[in-house]
C-alpha cells in the first residue's frame, strides 16, 4: 500500500482537462466527504468549482470559507435531506438551476447508522438503505447526463461511493430487503448492493469511471452523532481503540482522492490507502437484477 507522503506526492501533481473543475460533494459537509472536498480544491489549487450536499448550512459554510481562492467563492452549499428520494430529485433539479451542466467528479459519501431497527421513511424504504443505497443510485441516475457531458468533452468524469470496497459476498436474492438474518447477513451483502449497482452505471455509461471504495478506520463524528442511543453508547465505548487504529479524515481524503484520479473508465474498486482491490464481479443477469431492484423498489418517480 502507498505511504500517505507518496500519496500527497501524486496528488499535488495532478491536472484537469477541464477549465475549472466540478466536483459534487454527496454528504461533503463531514467526516470523510469533507475531507476528500478539502482535498480535492487543494489539489487543483483552488481552482475547482465543490457544490456541498447534505443537511448542515453552517458546516457546508466553513468548509468552502476554508478552501483556497478562487474555491472559496466559487463553491456553494445545496440542502437535501438524502434519505428521501424526492429531495434528491429536488437537489439535482438545483444544480441544473446553478449552471451545473457538467460534472467531473461526484463523490458519495452520505448515509450514517442512524438506528439498528427496522425504521421506515415516509417513502417506505429502510432508513439506513434509503441513504446508502437507493439515495445513491438515484444521484448518480440523476446527474449521469452531466458525467456523460463532461466525458465526451474530454474531460474527467469520476463517480466515487465510499462503502466497503473488497468485503462482498454472495447475495441472497430472495430477499433484497433484508427481512431474515439482517445482521448476519448485511456485512458481505451491501458491499455487493454498491458493486452491482456500480457496475450497473459502468455497462450504460462506459466513457465514465465508477468506484467503489473502502476507507477503512477513519475518525468521524458518524457514530457519536447517531440517533440510536445504543449506537452512541458502541461509539464512545470503542473511541479510544478506535483513535489509535484510525486516520483522520483529511489523511483518508487523500487516500480517497488518489483513488478517484487514478480510476479508470468502467468499474474498479479501491482500498483504505486508495491502492485497487478485487470487488465483487457480478454476472451480466446479477447486475440486471441489482440495476432493476435500485431503479424500481423506491416506487418513487423519476422526475425526468
């Protein structure tokens, strides 16, 4: 795995096609989202465009006050409560009122452990997937035609989802709603939800790259800030252990941006130090199944 120096090392050195580069930040207001925006508009500079998604203002505001010029005043913060799917479709009708018409990077961080029980949003979907996995394919569905434009101007167009990168399994496909054995099962089974739905977008949109990535360990506000008493309780329990394996969230923002720029078109998977792992490889049917499921089981319309 590469140093964090020979890391940094890299991403100093990195370049755009673009004139001024956009990158959409997904959940960008904290932990690692915020960490790979601060370093993605220190890499190019500040000469990067970073729209800030999540439910925060006053966060979103300090990070882009923080950036380097001219990031600082060209960035903006756009709300959305992400486990909705019509606020998602809300947020990206914005970005399409704010003069966004290409995207060159979309960075998915969003969803946390807001409870372990069977918590329904008001759409009918599980809480924690309605986030980390139905609200992800709906961003990418939706802005994919801004990656495309930006692909076939010669551009970079990059997708990243930060999950579990290389710790899939099998899925049981009689039971995608996890109704049985959740628990048991939701360690190697969701990594394999971001991979077939990844590798989905790869098969449509060829001339974009699509990751998924694992950061590994990181120290995030994620679990202190739950909801879930029990959760919080876990957090404040394992901190100390946790600090001493973990990286910050600027280290895991390099990591994570070396992944992203070196990912090529189609799918890949990266690791916690951004190097490539093996993902799991869905057949064509598999991926049909997965792309079918994300794109219908909401039964929210798209707003198109």
């Amino acid at each position: 795995m590469p140093s964090l120096a020979a890391v940094q090392e890299y991403n100093s050195s990195v370049s755009s096609a673009a004139t001024r580069p956009i990158g959409v930040f997904v959940g960008g207001t904290s932990g690692i989202g915020r960490g790979m925006a601060r370093a993605f508009a220190r890499h190019h500079k500040g000469n990067a465009r970073l729209i800030i998604i999540g439910r925060n203002k006053a966060a979103a505001d300090a990070l882009i006050a923080s950036l380097p010029a001219p990031a600082d005043r060209l960035s903006e913060f756009v709300p959305c409560e992400a486990s909705l799917m019509r606020n998602i479709d809300a947020a990206c009708a914005q970005l399409a009122k704010r003069d966004v018409d290409r995207i060159n990077y979309l960075v998915l961080t969003v969803g946390e452990f807001n409870t372990l029980s069977g918590e329904k949003t008001e759409e009918g979907l599980n809480k924690i997937f309605a986030a980390m996995f139905f609200g992800r394919f709906r961003w990418i569905e939706n802005l994919a035609p801004a990656l495309d434009r930006a692909a076939e101007a010669g551009e970079e167009a990059k997708v990243m989802s930060v999950a579990r990168a290389g710790k899939g399994g099998p899925v049981d496909w009689d039971d995608l709603d996890f109704t049985r054995n959740a628990l048991r099962r939701l360690q190697s089974e969701v990594p394999t939800f971001q991979d077939l739905m990844l590798q989905g977008f790869a098969k449509r949109h060829p001339k974009v790259a699509f990751t998924h990535s694992y950061p590994g360990p990181v120290w995030t506000p994620l679990f202190m800030r739950s909801k879930s008493w029990i959760v919080r309780i876990l957090g404040y329990l394992v901190a100390p252990l946790f600090w001493l394996i973990s990286v910050t969230e600027d280290e895991s923002g390099e990591y994570m941006m070396y992944g992203i720029y070196r990912s090529p078109s189609g799918f890949s998977s990266v690791g916690q130090r951004g190097d490539v792992v093996q993902g799991y490889q869905g057949s064509d049917e598999e991926i049909e199944k997965m792309w079918n499921y994300a794109y219908s089981r909401p039964n929210v319309p798209y707003q198109k």
